[in-house]
C-alpha cells in the first residue's frame, strides 16, 4: 500500500487505495490531528510505529474527512485498503460459520462486529469485556470437539 519502503526527511508519504473500484494513490504528510493534551484524536501508534494512522488518514482524505470515517463498516474498508471484493453477512444467517470457515480456508482478510439490540444485550456484553460497535479482526476460525465429543465453533 505504501508506494515507497523508505522513510522520507519531508514526512510525506503515498498510499495506495482504491475507491469505487478505481485505484488512487493518496499523498498525506505526518501532521496528525491532536487533542489539547498533544494526544492523537483518532488512531493511536503502537510505540513509535506511524502505519495505522498513516492509513487511517490516507483513508479519511479519500472519504473528505476524519468524521466520514467514524463507525465506519470493516468490509467496505477492507474494500477501499486492497481493492478486493468484500461482503458482509450476520451471524444469525443459517451459514455463517461455514463461510467463516471458507474465508479461513482462503485465507481472507476477516473482521466482525457486535451490535446489540438493547441496552441489556449492550451491558451483558460489555460485561464479557468486548466492546460494541467496533471491528476485531478475525485471526482464525475452527471446528473442534470438546471433551464430550461435541462439536465447538470457535472465532
């Protein structure tokens, strides 16, 4: 995604990105947006890697602003980052954890989100430590057997 490997003295960098199926390159610098405390607004670094708020921001100039981005859809930026196709699909749909598995097997790019329906279903879930109306990354899927012989999903 990135179109050069090396670090620029000028702090500018382009990114790669497809929007309505039509490859952009995206050119930014490395100002970021701060809130009073000097702390990024949106996406923090990991130490002092910059990749995640540089693609954070190549992305939200593409879409015309950070605040376009917010709660965005994990498959349509999946879309936008490689140009691949993409789809989304609930998890109360008949087959969803075969095509999880399928995209396993083909090893794709997978993410999944929680959007309760109330208020309770919000706090039972907050209570498992995840959080709503965010994107995890999926690492890997399997079916197992537990100690009972019984079948097991596990994301």
């Amino acid at each position: 995604m990135f179109v050069a490997q090396e670090i620029n003295k000028q702090g500018v960098f382009g990114i790669r990105m497809f929007k309505n199926g039509e490859r952009q390159t995206i050119v930014i610098d490395d100002h970021f947006p701060c809130d009073a405390d000097g702390d990024p607004c949106f996406s923090k670094a990991n130490g002092n890697e910059l990749w995640v708020m540089i693609l954070e921001k190549a992305w939200a100039k593409i879409h015309k602003s950070y605040e376009r981005i917010i709660g965005g859809q994990a498959h349509l930026t999946f879309r936008d980052l490689t140009g691949a196709p993409s789809f989304e699909f609930e998890s109360t749909d008949k087959d969803a954890f075969e095509r999880i598995l399928e995209g396993e097997t083909r090893n794709y790019a997978m993410a999944a989100g929680i959007n309760p329906l109330d208020a309770e279903q919000a706090k039972r879930i907050n209570d498992m430590g995840l959080i709503t109306e965010h994107s995890y990354g999926l690492i890997a899927a399997a079916r197992v057997k537990n100690k009972e012989g019984e079948d097991v999903e596990l994301v």
